[in-house]
C-alpha cells in the first residue's frame, strides 16, 4: 500500500500537475479520445456512469473501484463504427489478485483511418494514417463497505508519423450500501503528463475531469435510476459560439447571448435509468446534457444527446447494445461482447470428464 500511494502522489505532482490542469479550457487538450465511451453499457448510460455496473469488466474504464469480484474471469472485446471509415475497439479482462482485490487490463484504440493529404493549394499529396491508444492496468481493493481504485494508463498517438506518448492515473472510489441498492462513486480522470508531444512547440493537458455520482434502486421496482455529475472542478463550461447570429432588438440592435444559472447547472448532469426485465435481460436509458446543448443546431430539434440499449446475458456470454444520438443526422452503435471464461472453463472440464 505504502508504494500504491507513492505512485498517486508522482502523477499528481507531474509535469502537467493538477494545478495547472484546472485553468484549461475544452478543446485545448490532448488525447480527448479519453472521454469517447469505451463500450455498450457506457454509451446506454450516457456517456459517463461513476456507480453502476459493478459485473462488467468494462466498468474500470468509468471508475477503477466498479471493478469487483462479479467480473472475475470476464473478457469483453468492444466495437464502435463511427463517421468515415473510424473505428474504434476496446479489449478488457478482469481476474482476482491476492484473493480478494481486482486486477483489470485495458487495450483502448481508436483507428480513424487513411486520410487525404494536400498541400497549401489544396493539391492532393497521398494519404496519411492517425491512432490513438490507451493500455491500462487497473487495481481495486475493498474495505466493506467502500472500494477502491486506480487506473494506470500509457497513451499513444500517432498523426501522418508525428507521435505522442503520455502517463495517466484514474482514482476511484464507491460506497455500496451494506443493506440497500445504493451506491455513491468518485473518480478522479487523467491526471499525468506528456512523454513526449507531437511537435516540440506543442503543449496542452490531458482530458482532466473529476466525476461524482449514484445509483439507486428503490425497493420492489424493476428500475436503478443514475445521476452522475462531471467536470466538478469547473463550474462554468458553457461556450458561447461568437459566430451565432444573434436576435435583434426592436432597434435593430444584436442582443449577446446570456448563461443562465440553470443551463450551467444542466451541463454537468448526466441521467439514466436501467429496467430490470430480469437477471438476464435489462434496458438502458441516458441523457447527456452537455451533448445535447452543444451539439445543437439553432432552429432544428432532435434527440441529441439521448441514448438506449439493451443488455443480454446467459451463464457464458453476455451480448451489450446501444445507440447513442450526437446530432441530427443519424447516431452511432455500440457493441460489447462478453466472456466469462471461468464458467466456460468449467464448461468444457464437464465435457472432458464425461
């Protein structure tokens, strides 16, 4: 333990220190890939779910201290087609260490493919490729009736030959209610520093958040309601776009875009619900206002934001779906497939002994 917190202490007084992550702005950072949900179950969720999901082996990707003895010898292997040909895949498993603690290892990569490379004139030159990957080693303990956790992070890009590296750390921790169905997490995200950058000049901060949140069941209702909130450690992250054509006055005059207290307070809510149709079947349901609000198009509706799914399970494998809206033209799949190797292990010992 005296070494586990000697490492948390190294990536919070790092080079990008936390101090000097708080003063940055969206869309000024590096590896953002980080905040895209890595699997089915994150994106039904809404993006962003810090105390459910305990039996995934995917839950140490949203918060290292989900990961318990539920997901014991599960592989899960995650797959996202997204826009022009990017694709992005997700690998994880989750086995006992020292008896009662969780070991999890994590393989993140996202592909976006060839893309066309022009000069100033707009001459086409060829293609080139770009990556980005995450390896993670996630660690949990629990101390009933508390957990926690860490996820320990190398990270990869790869731009048309120009590479950067970096080192990241996730705290976590739930509470589980020793009598009830209710659990309260909080995870500490991408807190480190660069290895190395793209370019000499180039200098920015990783993905940093901090998200609370909990996950109640009430008592004889198929229903697990979750809130989860993010970006705590900044109270305002409304972006007001300068290019918007604002209302005119009765005298002609432009009237500037006003940041009510509400819309702060939205953006940071992530909400979802889960229906219980049984042990082997349940739906998910999220709601993201961040997306929703930022991903908008002045004068048009839709569901931006919004998300569903279903999770199916049987005795070996476990099949995850979900959908999630990010604009008005169509929304992205998620698929999530998981193995639980003990039992298939089991399976096949039966089958050599008869």
């Amino acid at each position: 333990m005296r070494y586990f917190f000697i490492v948390i202490i190294f990536f919070l007084t790092g080079p990008l220190s936390l101090s000097s992550t708080l003063a940055q702005v969206g869309g000024r950072q590096t590896f953002e890939f980080l905040r895209v949900p890595t699997d089915a179950g994150a994106a039904g969720w809404g993006g962003a779910n810090v105390s459910t999901g305990q039996s995934d082996a995917n839950a140490f990707w949203r918060n290292p201290a989900l990961m318990s003895d539920s997901a014991f010898g599960q592989g899960t292997f995650s797959y996202i087609p997204w826009h022009a040909d990017i694709h992005n895949f997700t690998l994880a498993y989750v086995s006992p260490f020292r008896k009662k603690n969780a070991l999890g290892l994590g393989l993140y990569l996202l592909n976006y493919g060839k893309i066309p490379e022009t000069d100033a004139t707009g001459q086409l030159l060829g293609t080139f490729q770009a990556s980005d990957f995450a390896f993670n080693v996630a660690y949990s303990f629990a101390q009933a009736p508390f957990r926690f956790g860490a996820n320990f992070k190398f990270l990869g890009s790869q731009l048309a030959g120009f590479n950067a590296y970096a080192l990241a750390l996730d705290l976590g921790a739930t509470f589980q209610h020793p009598r009830q169905d209710f659990t309260l997490g909080l995870v500490i995200k991408n807190a480190g520093f660069a290895l190395r950058r793209h370019t000499s000049d180039a200098s920015a901060p990783l993905p940093f958040d901090v998200q609370i949140g909990t996950s109640f069941k009430p008592l004889f209702m198929p229903l697990r309601f979750s809130a989860t909130l993010h970006h705590l450690y900044r109270w305002d992250i409304v972006y007001l776009d300068p290019n918007r054509q604002t209302q005119l006055d009765p005298n002609g005059n432009p009237v500037p875009d006003e940041k009510t207290f509400f819309d702060k307070l939205a953006r940071h809510f992530v909400l979802s619900a889960e229906l219980l149709l049984s042990k082997a079947f349940q739906i998910n349901v999220g709601y993201n206002h961040l997306i929703n609000r930022e991903m908008r198009i002045e004068g048009l509706g839709g569901l931006r934001g919004l998300s569903f799914g279903f999770d199916l399970r049987t005795r070996l494998f476990a099949l995850g779906f979900a959908r999630g809206t990010y604009h008005l033209g169509e929304g992205r799949n998620f698929f999530t497939l998981r193995i639980n190797t003990r039992a298939l292990h089991k399976q096949n010992i039966r089958r050599i002994n008869k």
